[in-house]
C-alpha cells in the first residue's frame, strides 16, 4: 500500500510541476517566444518535464527509505 500512496504522490507532484512551469510561462510571454506557436513541441515537452520530475520524485523517495531503514 505504501508504494501505491508514493507513487500517486510523485504524480501529483509531476503534475503541479508541469502546471507551475505552464502558468509561469504562459503568464510573462515566453511560451509563444519558446514554442512558436507549434502545439506539438509543447506537447513534447510537457510529457517529457513530466516523466523527468516523476522518475526524480521516485529516486529521491527510494534513497530515504534506505536512509531511513538503516537507522
């Protein structure tokens, strides 16, 4: 069970990331000066920001389990 509540964690977390970073974006201009009007490399990027802060988010709650389970 506790790995099912991490993981439904680190996709939260994925998600707020990548909604941060759009809103950051979308709100000072950059996003049309970045991607140009060309929705697919947004897309591209998005999914790929997500999958990266996903499999961080993971790596870093392993290594505290083992942090925590040599004490």
């Amino acid at each position: 069970m506790r790995n099912k509540k991490q993981h439904l964690n680190s996709f939260l977390f994925a998600i707020g990331v990548t909604g941060i970073d759009y809103m950051i974006k979308s709100s000072n201009g950059n996003f049309e000066k970045l991607f140009q009007g060309e929705i697919g490399k947004a897309i591209v990027y998005y999914v790929l920001l997500f999958i990266v802060t996903f499999v961080l988010c993971e790596i870093v709650f392993e290594k505290i389990n083992k942090m925590n389970n040599r004490k």
